[in-house]
C-alpha cells in the first residue's frame, strides 16, 4: 500500500491545507484526498509538491509499506 508524508511535511512549511491547494492550482477536497490517500496523485501534483515543499526525494514523500 502506498502512503504519504504530505501532511507531515506541510505542517513543518506551515501551510494549511487551503494554502497548499491553492500553490498547488487543485480544490481543497482533492488536497484532503492526497493526505488521506485516498487519491491517485498525478505526477505533476507529485512534482509540484515535492517543488513547494522543498522536498530533495519524492520518497520523502510517497512510500509503500510492504
């Protein structure tokens, strides 16, 4: 299963998660998703975090738990 540190990592950068949406060009309720896991994120949105995150590995990010 594939999981996230997104909201972790927001929380260090200080955004909400309205604030993360908005840099980020996608609604709120996608936002909500990509943290729950619940949402197959696209790379481009992958990217994009990894970028406003300041995020050096997109491991950092996304990991599967075997």
């Amino acid at each position: 299963m594939v999981h996230n540190n997104v909201k972790e990592k927001r929380l260090q950068k200080g955004y909400t998660q309205e604030q993360l949406a908005q840099i980020l060009n996608i609604s709120n309720r996608t936002m909500q998703h990509i943290e729950a896991g619940t949402h197959n994120t696209n790379i481009e949105i992958v990217l994009k975090l990894k970028k406003v995150l300041n995020i050096e590995k997109i491991e950092d990010l996304f990991y599967i738990d075997n």
